[in-house]
C-alpha cells in the first residue's frame, strides 16, 4: 500500500513539474481558473460588500443595503428601507445629469436631491404602455432573486417611464469574460431571463461589482407575449442551469393571482399569461426532479 502511494506520489510530483516546464505556470493558473469557474459564477449570494447593512445605508447605498439586510434574514427592516427607497423613486425631487450610452432605449441618470442617482427611461411609443423595466423588477421581487435594482414607474414632463435605482462603482459584465452572455450568469439571473423572457442577453446588460454579485439591468427585451415551439425543447436542455429546489419552492408558492396583482398594472394580459404559462411549464418538468 505504501508502496503504491509512495509511486502515486512520484508521478504527480513528475507530472507537475513536466507540467510547468513545457506549459509554464501561466496555464496552470488558467486551469485553477477552469476549476473554480462554475463556483464563482454560481456564487452570486456572497456578501455585496464588508461593509455593514446600516453602513451602506449610510453610504447611500441604498439597493445594497437592502440586499445585505435580505441575505442576513432581516426581512421585516429589509422591507421598511424597501418602502423608503421606494418612496424616494417615485416622489424624490431630482434634477437630470446626463445621458447614458443608449442603444434601443433612451437611459437618462437622474440626481435625487437626497443624494441617490437613478436612471429614467422613457417608454418607447410602441409599447402600448408595457412598462417592462417595472414588471421585470417585481418578478424579480416577487421571488427573492435579488438581481434587479429597485425599478418603478415614473412620468417626468406627461412622459411615462421607469426609474431605476443606480448602481455605482459596477462594471460591466462585458469586461468580464465569463458574463460576456447573461447565460453564463448565477441561476437567479437565468430563472429571472427565462421567466421574463429576455431576448436581449449580451454582458452589457449586466453589472458586476466589486465584490463579484451580477446584477440585471436593461430588462427592456422582454415578455414576449406568446410561447415560441421550440421554447418547452430549449427548456427542458437548461432545466438544471435554472432552476434548483430552494427556486422551485419559490416559483410554487407564487400565486396567479399575485403575479397578476402586481403585474396587471404594467403589463398587458397577454404578456401575463405567457409569463405565467412558462412558469407552469417549468413547475411541471421540475416537479419529477423535486417531488420524489
Ligand atoms: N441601474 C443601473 N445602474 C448602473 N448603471 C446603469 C443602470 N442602468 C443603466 N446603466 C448604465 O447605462 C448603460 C445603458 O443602459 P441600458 O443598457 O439600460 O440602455 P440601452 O438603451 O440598452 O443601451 P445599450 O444599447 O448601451 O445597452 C448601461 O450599459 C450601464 O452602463
Ligand atoms: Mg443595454
């Protein structure tokens, strides 16, 4: 036995070495890389920063705060601040800063007089009033996935629009290799793409921050209002990428009649029901996986 270890022991220390010598210590980094990849993709709950709920508060980090009170468990302060944010989104007074790089959208970053920024979208004109940026955010509340900065309605000057808590300090995810594609991102953001139906997945549209949690932005390509054919097939491939059991339970006790309270104000019926049509059609190929 000992032998046989001693011999074991010998080849690794011979492929090790060979190892650094003909590929040099550059690969081998990029191999521990590989290994923990899917840990810190999937990672997406670690800590938003070191800094304390109440510190970040202070900070003016507002969405942070919240999301740190979330995760620790203090739902009942989590959501007295949610009020308050809330409140500031809808009410504060604010002055506009500048206008961000827009593609299909018109994104404006707004200053609250409170000191929070914010970035307002106008609602294209064909959207028939869908305020997609809005409902994607309460799914995304809805649930618990914690992807998406607090997003509500907001007219400025009789032109309806979002506004969106702004996340400072993030970098894109397009200088992050592995979110160059939102597929790549935490299961939160696939459950919360997949729900929503998001045809928009570049890494341009995600945040990450320093301390590496994704965040989902630009959710304006989203509730097609029917189910393609090929959606169930495409699902049931990326079924375990999207949904585990803690999100099962989740997505379970998530009435129809809740979605179509907070949603039936931004969305149209259609949209809803194929929002709620996916939802059953991911409950019932999970359930064999979940309910044994
Ligand atoms: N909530 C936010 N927090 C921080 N930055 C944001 C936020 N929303 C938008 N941005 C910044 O503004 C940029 C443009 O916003 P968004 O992607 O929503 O608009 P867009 O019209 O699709 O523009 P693009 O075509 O550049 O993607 C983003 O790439 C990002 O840098
Ligand atoms: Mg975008």
């Amino acid at each position: 036995m000992r032998h046989l270890a001693v011999k074991f022991w010998t080849a690794v220390k011979h492929f090790t070495a060979s190892h650094f010598e003909t590929l040099g210590i550059a690969s081998s980094l990029f191999g521990l890389v590989i290994l923990f990849n899917p840990l810190i993709v999937q990672a997406n709950t670690c800590a938003l920063s070191l800094s304390s709920a109440p510190d970040l508060w202070r900070q003016g980090k507002k969405q942070e705060s919240i999301w740190q009170l979330k995760e620790q468990g203090q739902l009942s302060e989590g959501l007295l601040r949610e009020k308050e944010l809330a409140q500031t989104l809808r009410n504060g007074e604010f002055k506009f800063a500048q206008k961000l790089a827009g593609g299909h959208t018109d994104p404006n970053l707004v200053q609250f007089s409170s000191g929070i920024r914010a970035v307002w979208k106008p609602l294209p004109k064909h959207s028939r009033q869908d305020n997609l940026e809005v409902a994607a955010y309460l799914v995304d509340h809805m649930l618990g996935l914690d992807v998406v900065p607090m997003t509500v309605p907001r007219a400025v000057n009789g032109q309806n629009g979002s506004m969106q808590y702004y996340i400072a300090d993030a970098q894109s995810g397009n200088k992050h290799r592995e979110y160059y594609h939102r597929k790549k991102g935490p299961m939160s953001l696939r459950l919360l793409d997949y729900l929503i139906s998001n045809s928009d997945l570049w890494g341009g549209n995600l945040l990450v921050t320093p301390s590496g949690k994704v965040i989902a932005i630009d959710n304006a390509a989203t509730f097609r209002p029917y189910i393609r054919p090929t959606e169930e097939a495409k699902l049931r491939t990326e079924l375990t990428q999207i949904i585990n059991l803690q999100y099962y339970r989740k997505l379970k006790n998530l009435t129809e009649q809740e979605i179509q309270r907070q949603l039936q104000p931004y969305l149209s019926q259609q949209r809803i029901e194929a929002l709620i049509t996916r939802k059953d059609m991911l409950l019932k190929m999970a359930k064999p996986i979940f309910e044994k």
